[in-house]
C-alpha cells in the first residue's frame, strides 16, 4: 500500500491546486518502479484504482479556456522540458507533462475515457502510437505545416499521429576484438561465431521490441523464432540496463557488440564524465543491412488524444516541434535525426554520415508487436 500512497502523492497531490501542473518528471522512475512492484506483489486493481483517483484529480482541473496543453510523454530527455518551455515563452501556452512508459500512459488513457484530461500523447516508438490509435485513443489532424513539413512516410497515413524526429538502431562493437564484416545485417548477430560475445539489452523495452517487429515483418515467423534462439543463444550475460549500459559493457569488454540508438553514443561523446567519453573512443558503430532493407528506424513522434479538451493547442505544439528551430535544437543537441532536410545537423550525425534507412511502413512496428514479444518471450530473451 506503500505505492499506492506514493501514486496517490503523484496523481493527486503533485497538481498544483491552481496552475492544474502535474510534476511527475521528476518522479518517473520512481512511478515506473512502484507500477512494476504494485502490479507483481498485490494486484492489478491497486494500479488500476491509483490512475482512477488521479485521473479523477487531472480532470478536475482541465479548463478549455485556459491557455494550456496536456501532454503525455514517454520522452526522457531534458532538452524537452527547453523545447516545451519556449513554447509557453512564444504562444502563452503552458505545457503540463505527465512523464511515464507509453504503455502506462495507453492504460491511463483507456482508464480515463473521455474525462481525460491529456491533449498529447508523444511516444519513442511508431508502434505504440499506431497501437494508440486503434484502439481509439488518438484523433485525425488536419494541419497543412503537418502535411507540408512531415514525409509521407513519417506519419499515419490518415493523420493520426506525426513523427517529429527519427532514430537509427545501430550496432556498435569493438572494434579490437570484433571486425564489421563479422556483424554487418541484424541477422549477424544470431551467427554461431557470436556466442557469448553479445550483450543486449531487456526486451521488455520498445525499441527492441520494434527491431524485433521489423524483423518479423520483413523475415516472417519461422526465420524471426530462429533468429531471435541464435541471438539469445550468443548473449554474453543476462540483459540489463539501458542502451548506454550496452555500449559501455562492450567498452568495457562484457561482450564485444550491442544494437543501439546512435544519439546515445553522442550522448557519451559528450558526457561531462572522463569515464564515459573514454567509452566512445573504445566502441564503432555501423548501420546494419546497407545491401538489402536498410537500417531499422523508429521515432519520436505525438498523436491528439481523441478527447482532447484543448485540442487547437495540442496542434500548435506539434506544430512547433517541427519547425526548423525545434529541429535544429533536437538535431544539434540531443542528436536525434531530424525529420525536416533543411536544419543543421549534429556533428556527430554529420560524421556517421548517409544510410540506407529501412522503408518498412512504420505501422508495421505496431502491426507486428504482439506477435513479436510473444516470440521474444518463448526464446527467453528477458
Ligand atoms: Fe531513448
């Protein structure tokens, strides 16, 4: 009851009574971890009554007149908290963040109905928010800067969410002990010349259940169940941690190659700790399958909530997100791809240079989760 009470202090008591300010950020971990704990040791019904009671606090508070926009987000990057405060600084709109997993914040929202009080659900992963959008919780937009700034293929086909950026999932080894030839395709990584040299990280997270997604989608399910025994078969240790974790444990020499999302090897070019940029100087990377489908890409992207109460707003900030100094900044600072040509890119974008991206329609992401995490599941990848 423990983390019922903490929920509660989140949902309830972290609104500000008069600018209706939801503060989570600064408790996502925490909220994640109590979710997990509450959920495995004393019943769904306790998670379940926590996101009534705070829903019951957020709804009370939502004022269409009030110049503002509710966003959920799955995002955990500080640049955001920037991005979302000039926005209030340019167009008077307050942005109010409720920071938790996409898959929490999908169960809040079919929890919440339309007494939600969420205007914007932004996720790091194309699956999730065409799942969002099927099962109801997302509206079609119809925004000209939307269609004219935003590739085909960097949307929903009928405009129910956008993506605002684009991240490749790379491999990256060491390159002392491990050559490129050996690990250029995905596929590579379930070769037998690999076992005990690869570290990954859990599959409980999206990214790699979209890999695996992608996979499916392009391999089918007999070759995805075999590919996915090899890869588990070649782990050098149980999964653990973060994409960061898995470039610092090859560094380190744990196994001697990982996938991961290359903004994060930036992110530790750039770390103000000796350690972790001595980390960079120790690991390669490369983008897998450039002599078939291309890399595999996923995004971040935001979708209006079906009820949304202050829906022009929510429209406006994705509407911001895509402008060339928002691109820029997300490009330049968090070294994310940005989904406009026209922004300067990050340095270290600019080093790794052009690749083949995979084309597959990012729907197929969603389309393919299910299936995915129950192959994922029946070969063991924790
Ligand atoms: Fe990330």
């Amino acid at each position: 009851m423990i983390q019922l009470f903490l929920i509660m202090r989140i949902s309830l008591f972290g609104l500000s009574p008069n600018k209706c300010i939801f503060t989570p950020i600064l408790f996502r971990s925490d909220l994640s971890q109590n979710i997990k704990g509450m959920v495995n040791k004393e019943g769904k019904w306790v998670f379940i009554i926590a996101l009534l009671l705070g829903s019951l606090g957020l709804s009370s508070c939502s004022d269409p007149d009030r110049l503002e926009v509710n966003v959920y987000s799955h995002r955990h990057y500080p640049i955001d908290r920037e991005i979302f405060e000039s926005f209030t600084a340019k167009t008077g709109i307050r942005v109010n963040v409720v920071s938790a997993s996409a898959d929490e914040l999908i169960t809040r929202l079919e929890l919440e109905g339309e007494r939600s009080p969420a205007d914007l659900l932004i996720t790091v992963d194309a699956g999730r928010l065409h799942n969002a959008k099927t099962a109801g919780l997302l509206q079609s937009v119809e925004s000209d800067i939307l269609m004219d700034g935003i590739p085909f293929r960097l949307r929903d086909a009928e405009n129910y969410w956008f993506a605002y950026t684009y991240r490749a999932r790379a491999i990256a080894y060491a390159p002392d002990r491990i050559s490129p030839e050996e690990i250029l395709t995905y596929e590579s990584l379930a070769n037998p010349s690999l076992n005990g040299r690869v570290v990954m990280r859990s599959s409980e997270n999206a990214y790699n259940q979209s890999l695996m997604a992608s996979v499916l989608s392009h391999r089918g399910e007999e070759f995805s169940r075999e590919w996915c025994s090899g890869l588990v078969g070649n782990f050098s240790r149980q999964p653990r941690g973060n994409d960061r974790d898995q470039i610092k444990a090859v560094a380190a020499g744990q196994g001697d190659v990982t996938v991961c999302n290359t903004y994060y090897v930036a992110k530790l070019a750039e770390s103000p700790s000796a350690e972790e940029r001595e980390v960079v100087n120790k690991i390669r990377i490369l983008f897998p399958n450039q002599d078939d489908r291309g890399t595999h890409i996923n995004i971040s992207g935001a979708g209006i909530t079906r009820y949304a109460p202050n829906r022009q707003h929510a429209v406006k900030l994705i509407e911001y997100l895509i402008s060339s100094e928002v691109q820029e900044k997300l490009s330049v600072e968090n070294h994310e791809y940005p989904i406009r040509g026209d922004v300067k890119l990050s340095p270290f974008l600019e080093e790794w240079g052009e690749f083949k991206i995979d084309t597959l329609p990012l729907e197929q992401l969603g389309i393919h989760n299910e299936q995915a995490v129950r192959i994922i599941d029946a070969c063991g990848w924790l």
